[in-house]
C-alpha cells in the first residue's frame, strides 16, 4: 500500500493531539512520509469564523465551510502522496464524517448532495477511521480542553458528542474504536497498533532494550537505508513530572513541540500532553543559561527488529532495539560494538543526561 489514509476522530479529550504526533514521529521512523491534515473546524473558528458567540454564523453554512475546506486540505495531501516516491500515510484530524454530528440528518445529507457526494463515497476515501473515546466518558478526571481553545464542550457535552460523532461513522467498513479502559499511554498504542495491522507490518513489542555503543563508522550504517533525524531538547521539571521543548529535523523540515508529562495519583499513571508550537514559542520557552541535549538520531530495520540508534553532541552513544518477534533471538548488526545493556540503568534516562550535563556546566561556571 503506498498511500493510506486514515480519519482519527471521537469526542473532545479523546487523545488525538497526542496520537498524532505518536504517529508521526512512529512512522517516520520507519521511512514513511506523514502528512497531517489538520482540524478544519478548529481552523475556521481561530480566524474568528463560529457557529457560536456574539458574531456567530449560522450553523449550517459553517458546516458548509468546514466540510469544502476539509475536502481542499485532503485533496491537497493526497496530490502530494501520488507524487511522492516514498510510502505516505495521510493523517486526518477528524473526517468528513464528523460533520454529521453536528446538523441533523437531513441537512448532513443534503450538504454531500451539494457537493455531489454520497455518505458511503465519503466512507471510502478513508481505509481506516480510529475513533479515541472522550476522556468524559470513563475518566473524567482527567479530562480537559486545555489543549484546544477552539473547544468549550462540558463533561456532559463532551459524552453527547462523543457519541454522534461515532454514529457518524458506524457506516465504515473499518473502524476501529478505543476506549478508556487502559492508562493512557496504551490508549495512544492502541492507535499506532491498528495502524501496522492495515499496513500488514509486524506491530514492534512494547519492550525496549538499550545498549551503550562503542565507536561506529556511520558508512556501514548507511547500507540500512536509516532515515536521519536530528533532535535537540530541553527537560524542564514541575510539579508533578516535567516540561520538554524538542526541536526536530529530518530531510530540511523543522517541526518544534511541546510536550508535558504529569504523574497522577491515580494508578501509578502518568499523562502525556503534547502539541506543536512554533518557532517563536520554542525560543521564547527555552531557559537561557541551560544546554539542551542534542543527538542524531539513525532508525533503521534489520531481521525483524527496530533500531534507533542515538549519536549524541559530546559523542556519546546509544541503541534502542525494538522486537516484532518474541521467539527470535535478538540479532546486532556486527557493525555495531555492544559494550553494556544498560536497559535499566537510569543514567542512560534523557532526563538524567540532560541535568547531568547541566549540573557538569553550572559546577564548571562556578570554578572560573
């Protein structure tokens, strides 16, 4: 399959923000170009254009606008996924679809009419919907629209929608629906777990090992076909967990994120937020005096196994090795010189290197 397209939807505080970029950073790894096609909704209503407020517009005609605009982004993406020469994934933030729950039946139906459009049509154009149960609904302690000023739904609201808006897709062939009965982080695996299974990839274990490596000649790697990427980020602890601003790079593109991981009280769990920011928000945020850690980061595949292999700026070195396979024995390119499993050594954690690093500055500061 060289293109897939795929409808990630469900209610507000469902996961998706942070399922997408788990998907993107996931499958660009493995040599895929992800296109995003971003919220249309959310988009009209940051320019000021809502079905809502003092200078609300009438509902049915922002439908109409979402629905053309959401069909110009996807159709965009998909003329640069038939000219690309890589295996694309086309990632949607909500689907055609989803406007359904938002008008009545009829009026639904007749805007695809307008466009000359049939609900099973627009079914099709998607091989794969995923629809992230709100967190209202079975955690609504952790639910929050922190993330998306364009939504300002209630924990009850948030339950309604949820619900039409998966009605909305029941006519798709191949939908897959997540729910909250897992901690989070397995809530967003699910998602990159359904993904593999329709690109017919063996779904890496979630057990990961790491090695400490000694010198490489990067040539010999180079004979993977390794997709590059270079990163550099700053750890920033708070309350209850920590702050990351990460900037990433990989063939001239540039993509800046902010992520949080906040540790509960609520069965040892710990949630993850993250969204992307830009260029002047990654400056602005990032401490002065402090140094990020920057690596180059090579991911490859080799006998049924996913290699990560992380060159740091001060030469350090690091593999990450991720099975399909529970019964085959692990394999090291020869290439590659093991000197320690260091898996659960906890100075081998991004955190601790960077305040590491950070601590070995501010002492050297000190001393001049």
């Amino acid at each position: 399959m060289k293109c897939l397209k795929i409808a990630l939807t469900g209610g507000p505080c469902g996961g998706k923000t942070t399922s997408i970029d788990k998907v993107v950073l996931e499958f660009t790894e493995k040599n895929y170009r992800v296109l995003v096609v971003p919220e249309a909704a959310t988009i009209l209503i940051n320019m000021g254009i809502k079905p809502f407020g003092e200078t609300k517009i009438d509902i049915i005609e922002f439908q109409r606008m979402v629905i053309d605009l959401q069909l110009k982004l996807e159709s965009y993406a998909e003329e640069v996924a038939r000219k690309s020469d890589k295996k694309t994934i086309i990632l949607c933030d909500r689907g055609i679809m989803d406007d359904k729950a938002y008008v009545t039946k009829e009026q639904f139906l007749e805007l695809l009419k307008e466009r000359n459009l049939t609900q099973f049509e627009v079914c099709k154009s998607y091989d794969l919907v995923i629809h992230l149960v709100t967190a209202a609904n079975g955690k609504k302690e952790f639910y929050t629209l922190d993330n998306n000023s364009a939504r300002s739904e209630s924990i009850e609201e948030a339950i309604i929608k949820d619900q039409k808006t998966l009605e909305a897709w029941l006519l798709h062939d191949n939908l897959k629906i997540i729910g909250n009965d897992t901690d989070f982080e397995t809530k967003i695996n699910k998602v990159i777990y359904n993904i593999y299974s329709i690109l017919d990839r063996p779904y890496p274990l979630q057990n990961q090992e790491k090695y400490l490596i000694d010198n490489i000649d990067l040539k010999n790697i180079e004979n993977f076909s390794p997709v590059k990427i270079s990163i550099e980020q700053y750890i920033l602890p708070k309350d209850n967990g920590e702050i990351i601003y990460r900037k990433t790079s990989c063939d001239g593109e540039v993509k800046y994120s902010e992520i949080i991981k906040t540790d509960t009280n609520i069965n040892n769990e710990r949630i993850k937020k993250q969204r992307n920011i830009n260029e002047n928000e990654y400056f602005t945020n990032i401490p002065v005096n402090e140094i990020p850690i920057r690596k180059v980061r090579y991911c490859f595949e080799y006998k049924e196994q996913n290699f990560r292999l992380d060159i740091f700026d001060d030469g350090l070195k690091l593999l990450e090795i991720e099975d399909t396979n529970k019964t085959k024995k692990r394999i090291i390119p020869k290439y590659l010189n093991v000197i320690d499993d260091v898996t659960t050594n906890e100075i081998y954690r991004n955190s601790n290197i960077y305040f590491r690093k950070n601590n070995k500055n501010k002492q050297k500061k000190k001393t001049i």
